[in-house]
C-alpha cells in the first residue's frame, strides 16, 4: 500500500523557513593588514529576511558582502574560516564567482539603473546568460517586474530611461534586475536609505513578498525597518581595534523585546550608537 507523506504547503514553508541557506563559522576578514570582521558565527535560514544592525563602522555591509564575494573586488581582501551556500564552501578556489553572484544578487544602498531603458535594464543579465529569445527575454522582463510590483507602473513605457523613474522606482527596477537572473538570495545594503517613508514601506512590503521564494539579508539603521521587516536579526559592534563582532543574533522579536546581551538593549533603546 502507498502511503501519501506529502505535506500541506504551509507546512512544507515552516520546514523551509527552518533549513539553513547561508553559514558562516568563525569567519575573519582582512583588508590587508586591517581586520574588519571578528569570528563571525551564523546561520542564514531560507526564505526568511535576516536584518543585520549596529553602528556605523562596524562591519555591516563588510558582513553582507562576504556572502557573495563582493570583498574580493577590494585589493588585499582575506578571509579566514568557512562561508557556505547550501553546504557549498563558496571560498573554495573552483568556485565559478560568476555564477555565485548569479545565485546571490545585491541590491545596493543607492539605486543605480543603467543609462538604458527599464526593458533593457531588466533584461541585460539574462543577456549575459546567454538568453537571445525576444520573446523569451519579454517574458522574463514582465515577470521580473510583476515580483518587483512595478510592472503595472511602467508596463507602457518599457522603452523610457530607467533614470527617468523615480527614487522609489529605480530602487524596484534595481531589485527587478536582480530578480531576473533567477537568484536564490538576495542581499540588500540599506536599500531605503534614499527612500522617502512611501517608498520605504513599498521595498519593505516587497521584501515580505519575495520572502515566500528567497531568502533576504538587509543592512539598515532603521531600528523600526528591522523589527517590522526581518524574521531573524544581528546586531554588531566595534571593538577596541576596530574589528566588527557579532554581539548577538537570533529571532527578532526577542531581540528587540528580551536582548540577552547588554549591549544589544542599550543599542535599540538609543543609549549608543
């Protein structure tokens, strides 16, 4: 007799969300002589948005970064200890970079489209993928849009300059031209920092939406992004040196309402930082 062991969907989501998608185990990053990051230890789980807070200064965005080897692009970059996607340690020297960043994309602090229309924009990584199908390539386009929720504002102007949209706007066509490469986490530093609130509330309601098929880890200073946006939260700090440290890391609703960590408390109600 067979048996049926599949579970309901929503129940298939709660295991997701529990499985581990990025690790990073006693993790130490150099800028030549300098140490910018500390023993970092943590699991990223799937399909859930991590926030990552602290001072400025203290290594957020260096953190963030190691997660697709952005470092790598900084001369003298060295990093000590394992990082991995999947189980995969993403440091291994045969580690196909290009295809890493495919799988992890970055959204940046400043929208930064390219001089090209929003078609083109969204359309180029698919391009460099090796896509050459119009139609294959239109359809990527308005699906990529639609997850970005800015298909039905610029569905008739795909042929317009993405630097004619606005703040807000550029920041989805942004996230849209990540999505289009098909990645499996997104990584986004400060990504409403220029935002005005409209459009910070926009990103974080599409963060929670693409959070149901990616996982997402976000930089910010906003104590109140963080605690509305993310599942999981860290918070960092400088040490005496300079070195960036993990204080503590865990759900977010305890560490914004029951902080084991002093220096996690006195962070969010303002008494430093």
């Amino acid at each position: 007799m067979d048996i049926n062991i599949a579970l309901p969907e929503n129940e298939i989501k709660s295991v997701e969300r529990c499985m581990t998608k990025l690790k990073a185990e006693k993790v130490n990053l150099f800028y030549g002589t300098f140490q910018a990051l500390r023993n970092i230890t943590l699991d990223i789980p799937s399909c859930a948005i991590t926030a990552i807070i602290g001072p400025s200064g203290c290594g957020k965005s260096s953190m963030l970064r190691l997660f697709n080897r952005m470092n790598d692009l900084i001369p003298g970059t060295r990093v000590e200890g394992n990082v991995e996607l999947d189980g995969i340690q993403i440091y291994n020297p045969k580690i196909d970079v290009v295809e890493l960043r495919k799988r992890v994309g970055m959204v940046f602090q400043k929208p930064n489209p390219f001089p090209m229309s929003i078609f083109d924009n969204v359309a180029y990584g698919p391009k460099r993928h090796g896509i050459k199908s119009r139609g294959e390539l239109e359809e990527i386009v308005e699906k990529s849009l639609k997850h970005a929720a800015l298909w039905e504002e610029v569905k008739d102007k795909l042929n317009q300059s993405g630097l004619a949209l606005s703040g807000g706007q550029q920041q989805r066509l942004c996230i849209a031209r990540v999505l289009a490469v098909e990645p499996e986490v997104i990584l986004m530093d400060e990504p409403c920092s220029a935002l005005d609130p409209v459009a910070t509330l926009k990103i974080e309601d599409l963060m929670r939406s693409l959070a149901e098929d990616y996982t997402i880890i976000i930089v910010t200073h906003n104590m109140q992004q963080a605690a509305r946006a993310s599942d999981t939260a860290a918070f960092m700090m400088m040490e005496p040196d300079r070195a960036g440290v993990l204080v503590e890391y865990g759900p977010t609703t305890q560490l914004f309402t029951n902080p084991k960590d002093k220096r996690t408390e006195d962070y969010i109600t303002g008494r430093f930082g």
